[in-house]
C-alpha cells in the first residue's frame, strides 16, 4: 500500500492470498499436535513417506529424459501440425488423473495394447507395482515440466546457437552447452513443479498402480483412505507431506534459482 | 588463394545475387543501407542461411551447414555465451572441433594475450565493457583459425568514445590475419577506415565495388554519394601537420603522430576565385574535374594536391560559374578535420 | 481482512441455504451401492407425492456421516453400515431408532470367463494370480477381512483399492484375476464381471440402516417408510441384496 498499489488488485489479491492460505491454516489448527510425533515416527507414515519421495523423485527423472527433449522439439523443431502437437502435450493437464490412470491401464496394463506384449514376451506387469507409480506420477507431471522448458526455449534467443554452430559445434553439442544452460532457470522451475505435482499425484496413481503398503501407498493414497476412518491421521499425514515439500521446494529455490 | 563466393538467395519481395572475390589477407567492407542484403549475404557466407556456394583453393563449400565451414563470425552484438568464463567462450570453438581441452584453453589464453585480455580469462562475459567483449569475440571467431572471417557490424553497439580506440585496434589485429575478411557495416567510416576494398550493395545487387578512394573519388549513385561523401586520405602524422601519402600537407588543431586517417566532410571545403585571406589554416589550388547536382548542393570534384571533393550551394555555383578546368583556391579549417590512429 | 472473511462466510452461506419450504422437499444421504436402486424408488415416490421432490447425495457411508454432522442439509440417511449410522445418532442428528433395510453379502468378482479360474476363497492366497481387495478402512475391505479371518485364508492382495468401483474397473478390465466384493456391486458392473457365490460369505453379512433426520419434514418419514415398504424391499432385491 506503501507503494501505492491499485485497490482494485490489491483487494483481490488479499482474496487471494486468504483463499490459497485459509484451508493450509485451518489444517494446521486442527492438526492433533498431541498424537503428531508418534503418527510422524510410525513406520507406516514413514514408509509411505519414502516410497513418495522416490518415486517422485524417479517421476521427474522419467520426464526430464524425455520432457526436455519433447520441448526442444516443440520449440526448435520443423514439424508440421505443431500447434496441435503442442496442445495435446497439455492433454494430461485437462483430464482428470482417473481417467489418466484409466487410459495407462487400457494402454500398459495386463491386457492393454500394449501392456499384454510386455507381458507375454518379458513377462513385465506394470499395474500394482513401483514402477507403475513412477509411471503415473510421470505422465501427469510431465506437461508441466515440459510447457515450462518449452517457454524458456522460445524465449531464449536461437542466435546463439547459430553462433556456435558457426564455431563448429554440432546440435546435439549446440544443445548441451550452449542452449540447455541459456534455458537452466525454465528447466529448474519445471523440474520443482514436475516433482510438485508427482509428489502429490493421487487419481492416475491409485487407478494405475493401486494402493499396497510399501510398493504402492504413496502419502496422499495414505491420506486418502485414513481420511476413511481416522480424519486425525489423516490430517498428520498432510501435515508432513506440506512440510516435506515446502522444505524441498525452499531448499531448490535457494540453491537453484538464485544462482 | 583467391576466395570466390557466388550468393543466391531468394525470398518473398527480396533477392540477393552477389558475387564476391576476397584475396588472402584482404578486407572487403560490404556496405549498404539497411535491408540492402548485407546480413543475408553474411550468412549465407556462414552457411546459417542456404544460398552460400564459395569456391576455394578448389574445394568448394556449398549446402554445407555452418559447423562444417572454416568460418569464423564476430557477431554485431558479439552473442558471447553468458553463462561460459571468458576463456570457455574463447576455447568453445576449438573444444567443438575436437581439440583437446589442456590444447584448446592454452590455444584460447594465447588469443586472449593477443587482444589484451589474459587477465580476464576467468570472469564471465557480463563482466566486460564492450570494447572487451568485442575483442573476445573476434579472439573467439578467430581461435579456430578459419580461413574466411565475417564480421558483423562489429562497430554498431559500441558508443563513440569506444568506438574510436576499438577501431584502431581491430584493424591492427584484421591486418595480422591472413585470411581473407569481410566486413558488414552500414557506416561508410568504419569501411574506409578498415577495408581494403567496398563493396556497395542496394537491393541485393552490387551498385559499385572498389577501393575506398575509388568508390569515394566517384560514387555512382546517389545512395554512394551521400553515404561515402567524405574526403579520406591517409598520411604521416607529425604534430599538426598531415603529410598525405597522395600529397599534399594539411594542418590539423589536434596534434597527433605516426600513420593516421584523414576524414573531413564536403560542406566543410569551401572555394574561392582568388586565394582567401583570414583564418583557415588550409589554402591550396586546384582544379574542377567534375560538377554533379544533388537535391540541395552541389558538389565539385577538384583534382590538386591534395584531390578533394566540395559541397557548395547553388548560389554559389552562379556566382563562380563553374566549369569543369577551372582553376579555384580551396580553403578548409584545421577544425573540421578528423584523423584517426592507423 | 475481516472484509474477506466476511466474503467467504458469505460464499459459505450461498452452499448450506435450504430449500424454499413452500414445496415439500427432502434430500436423501445415501451409500454409493445403493445409487441404482434408490434413484428408482425416489422417482417412484415423487409420482406417488405430487409436488415432493427428492434429491439424493450418494457417496462413502463415513463420508457421507462426517457430512451430516458438519451441518450438511440431510433429511435421510441411508447407510451401509451400523458404524457410521452410529455416528450420526450418537451426535443427536438422528433421534429416531434407525431400521435396518437391506442386507449385502460379499461375493467373489472375476473378470468375464475367469482367466485365473478362481472358485473359491482358497484362491485368493495364491500368489502367481493378481488380487484386488477395498482397504480395510472402507466397508468392503473391513467385510473382506472378516471373512478370510473366519475362513483361516491369508489373501495376498496386490492392491487395496479405496472403493468398490475402483476394485471393479480392475476386475472389468483384466488387470486382476478375482476380487471380493459386494454381490450388489457384482450385479451393477455388468457383463464383465462375474460373481460367485461363496460358503464363508455368511460369516460377513453388511447390515443398512435407515432413519430420518431429527429436524426433517415429514415427508422424510414418508420416504422411510416406503423404502420399507413391499415395493421397496422389491426393488433391492432386485439390485442384489438380501431381505433384513
């Protein structure tokens, strides 16, 4: 107000700090602070925790191999229909993770058109397993990391690539050096809201891999069924899923995007 | 070996054919206005635009794509890679090409010593002021030793004080290289002052080519006339007094010393039916060999020690009635005359 | 901030404002199994009480009974099970004694032609074929366990699913070979999934009760009763579950 900001933005934007914050502080008014230790070190919530932070973890691992790549090409690349190529990369982002989970089953899972050739001839199943998460959370998540890159890369000016293709370097050298470090700061914000997303993935996860303690209860599949009989863990439960993230995604800021 | 190059490049509204020929060790300035086809031509020299066939020492370069060419590029803003130090920028070329990386860093510290800037191997580039980056990148267009360097507008983005010293120096360090240079610039001073020959292109055709006196001593188009209307000369500086490599001896207000360029502009010669009295400083004879009339001037092409071309009014043209023999005095103030190091 | 506050008590309001009382109007709480048939006796009622509308909230039982005492607008709530009716009596939401309507037995769910050839509880402790069963936080999961407790068979599940649409959409498409669930979801999901009855089920009969809401028109202790009515019991039957 000091600086002499608009009322008419800075009342809705007071709404809109109260509407993003509100629901956060009722969680944390209602937690059971009494029972939060012995819920937080319970092996369960520990368990459940880990598995969530791996396979997160390996989600954006999955979608930065592939999703850089697909925004390059996005970007850079002479392809016909690239608008339409362009909107249906986003595609994961409209539909609802069930259906998401839904469509990995019919195309991945023991009798999907693809799924039941990896099960014959590898004997490789993908639903109910680790890597069925990972999957999951990688196919949500990855439009975002790849709408971010892609941003970054249409920003960036291509003259420098065409200076050093002029000082002999290849495109695939060219990318390496010269473009993905000129794009690090959209590859970061990306990545940290690739892993966001991955880490709090529920639908396409559940529906894909579904819920075993260990290999496939990640932390909101955990929330979700104590929010069935016991609203308190599951509010614990939120609780720590909210302090690992925010800690994770302070720590990347700090150390990243300062940089 | 005599560089050849044949440009064709065809677009909506605009084609450009050039036919260029660089000797070894020879800077052609490529001059024109804007959107005459100087940046295209560049690069489709590069091979970053298709278009670009050049013949030398009988091999031939044509489609080939521009990281298969013996080309170096200092770019009008240099485009230095920011996030690289000085000597990774300098060294990227060479790394890129295959050379080792102990080989590549002491090759690229070496051509940094050549430019000045060994101390500044080690920061990034947003560290340097202009001039700096401007001599890293021609370190860097250079450390692959490429056997045509194209320059473009190398000048444009340096501010006038800097632009001075900046010029003298690329030109000591384009008279070291022994490839052959072209030089994109749309400032006929920049082209006089570095090159050893013009090549003038107007909508993607050449109007006129040759040497800077040539082009200047005759310009044959209006364009050319207005944008090389300039008197230059080179001679040997001793204090205030230019002695002219054509002859001739002029008196300058700056003392200076050594080789210098000489610039001074038509408007500020005028002449007289009778030796002038009073306080320029530079009076000599000499004799109209041309008049040509442009839109509000008129300018007179007199042969003498030195040659010198005058813009005088059409007023004053009456009042002389000037006809090519004639035999006038020219008088100049030490004041508009311009010299700049060599 | 006290203006916005006051924003959203106001958006808060918009959701809970009742329904004009002018017209009869009441709204129904009911378990998700009970989706198909209470849609059809609601329709039933409504020709039979010109003017009377019934709208319906299907969902989790447990969910549906937080709802209830959070001040959700119920007139009726169905339940699938004695616990969370509890719930809500136990706050004083519901005053009347609540009268068990329909019975649901568990049932072995296969996918069409029963790949894995699943006949009997036994299998389920099999570990090369892939078993779906709901967690033990929700209904179907706590029967499940009843059941194979009762049968000695320790089940080795692949995955605990969150409700009984999500085991089906597992059992339809092929991705397990059998799952437990409840006969009336069998009979709702359609040709793909078969069911097959089995001795143990007995041990795990799921009991619903029903009761009106103790601030409720009278027109909720209409419908009550026409749920317990020959028509009604007609209709669950029809969908699977047993007479109480």
């Amino acid at each position: 107000m000091r600086s002499r900001l608009p009322v008419v933005l800075v009342l809705p934007a007071i709404a809109g700090l109260a509407f993003l914050l509100v629901p956060l502080a009722g969680l944390l008014v209602k937690a059971p602070w009494a029972s939060l230790p012995t819920q937080l070190f319970s092996a369960e919530v520990g368990q459940a925790l880990r598995l969530s932070l791996v396979c997160a973890s390996l989600a954006t691992v999955v979608c930065l191999v592939l999703g850089v790549p697909l925004a390059w090409l996005l970007a850079r690349g002479d392809l016909p229909g690239r608008g339409l190529l362009r909107a249906l990369v986003t595609v994961p982002l409209v539909l609802p993770p069930v259906v998401g989970g839904v469509a990995l089953l019919l195309v991945l899972g023991r009798r999907g058109v693809v799924g039941q050739h990896l099960d014959q001839w590898f004997g490789i199943s993908l639903p109910f397993t680790t890597a069925g998460v990972v999957l999951a959370e990688a196919f949500v998540a990855m439009p975002f990391l790849v709408i971010s890159v892609e941003g970054a890369l249409r920003a960036a000016d291509p003259r420098y690539e065409e200076a050093a293709a002029t000082l002999g370097a290849s495109r695939w050298l060219t990318f390496r050096r010269v473009t993905l470090p000129s794009v690090m700061p959209g590859v970061v914000a990306g990545t940290v809201l690739c892993w966001a997303r991955a880490l709090g993935e529920f639908g396409a996860t559940i529906t894909f891999a579904g819920n075993f303690p260990g290999r496939t209860t990640t932390m909101p599949l955990a929330v979700y069924l104590a929010l069935e009989t016991d609203p308190d863990a599951a509010i614990v439960l939120s609780i720590v899923l909210l302090l690992v993230s925010v800690a994770v995604l302070a720590g990347l800021r700090d150390r990243w995007i300062r940089a | 070996m005599t560089l050849h190059a044949e440009l064709r490049v065809q677009r909506t509204g605009f084609s450009l054919s050039l036919d260029l020929t660089i000797e070894p060790g020879e800077v052609v300035a490529l001059l024109g206005p804007n959107g005459a086809g100087k940046t295209t031509a560049l690069r489709a020299l590069a091979g970053l635009e298709a278009g670009g066939a050049i013949s030398l020492n009988g091999s031939t370069w044509d489609g080939l794509p521009a990281e298969m060419r013996p080309v170096g590029v200092v770019f009008q803003d240099y485009l230095l890679f920011a996030h690289m130090s000085v000597l990774d920028n300098v060294a990227f070329g060479l790394r890129a090409r295959g050379t080792r990386k102990a080989e590549a860093n002491a090759i690229a510290l070496r051509r940094l010593d050549q430019v000045g800037l060994a101390g500044f191997a080690h920061v990034k580039p947003r560290a340097l002021s202009g001039g700096q980056a401007q001599r890293v990148a021609l370190a860097r267009a250079l450390a692959t030793s490429p056997r045509l360097l194209l320059l473009d507008e190398p000048l444009a983005a340096l501010d006038a004080s800097t632009r001075l010293r900046v010029r003298s120096e690329l030109g000591r360090h384009l008279a070291d290289y022994p490839g052959h240079t072209l030089l994109v610039t749309h400032d006929p001073l920049d082209a006089m002052v570095l090159a050893d020959r013009l090549v003038i292109l107007e909508n993607g055709r050449v109007v006129q080519e040759g040497s800077p006196r040539a082009v200047v001593r005759q310009p044959r188009t209006d364009y050319v006339a207005h944008l090389v209307g300039l008197n230059f000369y080179r001679g040997v500086a001793r204090g205030t007094e230019v002695q002219l490599d054509d002859g001739g001896t002029l008196t300058i207000a700056e003392p200076a010393e050594g080789p210098v360029h000489v610039v001074f502009p038509p408007s500020a010669v005028s002449l007289f039916p009778s030796k002038p009295t009073g306080s320029p400083r530079n009076t000599w004879q000499a004799t109209v060999s041309g008049i040509e009339q442009h839109a509000h001037t008129t300018r007179v092409d007199l042969d003498g020690s030195p040659a010198v071309l005058a813009d005088i009014t059409t007023a004053t043209v009456a009042e002389l009635r000037l006809q090519p023999g004639d035999a006038l005095w020219v008088s100049l103030k030490a004041t508009e005359i311009h010299t700049y190091p060599q | 901030m006290k203006r916005v506050l006051a924003f959203v008590l106001l958006l808060a309001g918009c959701s809970t404002a009742q329904p004009s009382p002018s017209t009869p109007n009441i709204t129904v709480f009911a378990a998700a199994s009970l989706t198909e048939s209470f849609q059809k006796l609601g329709k039933e009622f409504e020709a039979a009480h010109p003017g009377t509308k019934v709208t319906f909230n299907f969902g989790g039982s447990s969910a549906l009974a937080q709802q209830i005492n959070q001040g959700a607008p119920a007139d009726v709530f169905a339940s699938a099970a004695p616990a969370n009716m509890k719930q809500v009596t136990d706050t004083g939401a519901i005053t009347a004694a609540p009268t068990t309507f329909a019975k649901n037995t568990l049932q072995i769910a296969v996918p069409q032609g029963n790949p894995g050839k699943v006949t009997d509880l036994a299998d389920f402790a099999k570990a090369d074929l892939k078993i779906a069963l709901c967690a033990e936080q929700v209904p179907c999961g706590a029967a499940a366990k009843k059941v194979f407790a009762a049968a000695g068979v320790t089940a080795a599940p692949d995955t605990l699913e969150q409700d009984v649409k999500a085991v089906l959409t597992k059992v339809s498409l092929g991705e397990v070979d059998a799952a437990l669930v409840y006969r009336t979801d069998v009979r709702a999901a359609g040709a793909k999934v078969e069911g097959k009855d089995f001795a143990e089920a007995s041990g795990a009969v799921n009991d619903y009760p029903i009761a009106p809401l103790a601030k409720a028109p009278a027109e909720a202790k209409d419908f009550v009763n026409f749920v317990l009515s020959e028509r009604g019991r007609a209709v669950l039957t029809e969908a699977g579950f047993a007479a109480p």
